[in-house]
C-alpha cells in the first residue's frame, strides 16, 4: 500500500484476492478425477500437473514455480522472524547491541532464526496434530488485531504523506519500489499454495465412498432389480462451504492491516507495521512472538514434499 497509494494498493490487494480464491476453487474442483468407482485423487501438484500436460511436460511446468516458491518463501520467513526477535529486543532493552535502535544489525538474528529452523525441521511430522493449527491461527488472529487496533488508537503520524517514500530517489528505485509491492500482494493470500496438502488429509466420507462403489441407490422393484444409480450429493462438501468464509477472514486481515497502518503511517510505514508500534510496549512484545511462532510453524514442511507425488 505504501508504494502503490490508496487506489493502486487496494486494487492490487483485491486482485491478488480474488485470484487466489479462484485458484483454491479450482484446486479442490479438480482433485478427484474420473469415474466411480476408478476415482483418482489428486493430492500433489505433480498429480495434477501429468495429468493436464504428460510427464515430461508437467514436470517443467512446474518445477521452476516450485523451486522460486521453495526460495523465496524461507528467505522472506527468516528475515520476518528475525526482525521480530530483534524487535522484541528493542523494546525490552532499547540500549542493547542485539536490538536495532543501538545500531544492531539483522544477521545474527538471522543466523539464530535459521539454528532453531534447523533443530526444529528434525522434529517428526507434526501436521497431523490439529493443535499446530489452532496455535497458528490464534497467533495470526492476535498479531493482526493488535498491528490494526494499534495504528487506529495510535492514530495519524505528525506530518504523515501519502505520497511516494523519501527513499525513492530515481526512477530506478520506483520502479523496484513497485514490482516489489506488487509481488508482496500477490504473495500475500498463500492459501491455494498448500490446498492440494490440505486435501490429501482428508478422508473420503462414507457417502462418497459408497456412491464410488454403486452402493448409494434403493432398489426399483423387486428383489432382483438394478439399484438406482446415486445422483449428485445433496450437500457440497464441508471444505467447499467453509472455502469463501475463510477466504472472507484473510482478506479482513490483510485490508484491515494495510488501511489502517497506511493511514497511520503514510508512505513512511515500515514493512512490518509490527516494528512501527512501540506502545503498549508488553502487547507489541508479545505481538512480535506471535509473528515469530507464526512463521516457524508455517515454514515446517513435511519431510519428502518435493517431487512428491
């Protein structure tokens, strides 16, 4: 928002929405394929990218997002966490050379990030257990509403401008300026990134599995009559229904964020409107753990996810 104004950041946030809800729809539309009782559940991007375009074919079409999605996301978690580390620092100690108001630079809090990513990716799975998931949401849900309530009750900047920001001093600096926050919105809404994992957890129900095997209909007539064959459910299925409701939750998050710490902040706002906030100083601490739980949790991936499938 801050590098695109009130017009372009809002449009770029909802077209970044929008396809992405799209993008999810599709995914889950197209995770079984063929005919009961030959049904194919597609639950690796590999499945469905053979699928649509062969072997060969499919595997370059989607391993170079694979391997710019498999950079570029721990590069981006690991500078978020450790800023929210050293922010923390910097609140509870302003004068420490681990914090950055003394001057304190990013990389040991980078290398730390890293050291505990790398005992943790030894850990077993853990995705199975729904309790990660609540700690992750609660986390999100919490950060959120204190950068939002924050910037409100913290109110307009002395001297806010909602122009270009001062560091942009060449075209070359806007232009980066630009595709950056444009690659930040779209970035922003990762749901359909792991849609295909979430669906592999999920169990065929007992009404898909018996119309999948012909069992679903009542006999015609006599005893020696054809069962009817089942018609559609009546019902689509609950991760269907609960789709547009989340959907509709993230984009509250992200609007909410990016309005109100724009209007607080104007240009000026720091990436992370976490590190723009210094008061009530135990909330931000706290809110800044959340983020650092947050994208621990997120960068967890199972072991063998590449090229599964």
């Amino acid at each position: 928002m801050a590098s695109l104004g009130w017009g372009a950041g809002s449009v770029a946030l909802f077209l970044s929405w929008f396809v992405s809800l799209q993008t999810f729809v599709f995914l889950v539309r197209l995770h079984e394929q063929g005919e009961a009782p030959n049904v194919r559940r597609m639950d690796r991007y590999p499945q469905l990218t053979r699928e649509a375009f062969g072997a060969r074919a499919g595997f370059w079409a989607l391993t170079p997002f694979q391997l710019i999605l498999f950079t570029g996301i721990p590069i981006a978690y690991t500078i978020t966490g450790a800023e929210s580390l050293q922010q923390c620092v910097t609140l509870l100690s302003p004068g420490s050379p681990w914090g950055g108001g003394a001057g304190g630079g990013l990389t040991r809090w980078v290398v730390l990030f890293s050291a505990v990513q790398l005992a943790v990716v030894q850990v077993p799975s853990f995705h199975s257990l729904s309790a990660v998931s609540l700690v992750g949401a609660a986390a999100s849900l919490f950060y959120i509403l204190v950068a939002f309530v924050g910037a409100l009750v913290k109110g307009r900047a002395p001297g806010v401008a909602y122009g270009q920001p001062r560091a942009w001093t060449s075209p070359a600096d806007k232009l980066f300026g630009v595709f950056n926050a444009l690659a930040t919105a779209a970035f922003a809404y990762g749901g359909h990134n792991i849609a295909c994992e979430i669906q592999a957890t999920l169990p065929l129900p007992p009404s898909t599995i018996k119309r999948m095997v012909g069992g679903g209909g009542r006999s015609g007539g006599g005893g020696g009559a054809r069962a009817r064959r089942p018609g559609p459910p009546t019902h689509p299925p609950p991760h269907q229904t609960s789709l547009p409701r989340t959907f509709l939750l993230t984009a509250w998050c992200y609007f909410s964020v990016a309005i109100s710490g724009f209007w607080a902040y104007g240009a000026g706002v720091a990436p992370n409107i976490l590190v723009s906030l210094d008061k009530p100083t135990g909330v931000i601490v706290a809110a800044n753990l959340a983020v650092f739980l947050h994208v621990m949790g997120t960068r967890r991936r199972r072991r063998g996810d590449w090229g599964n499938g």
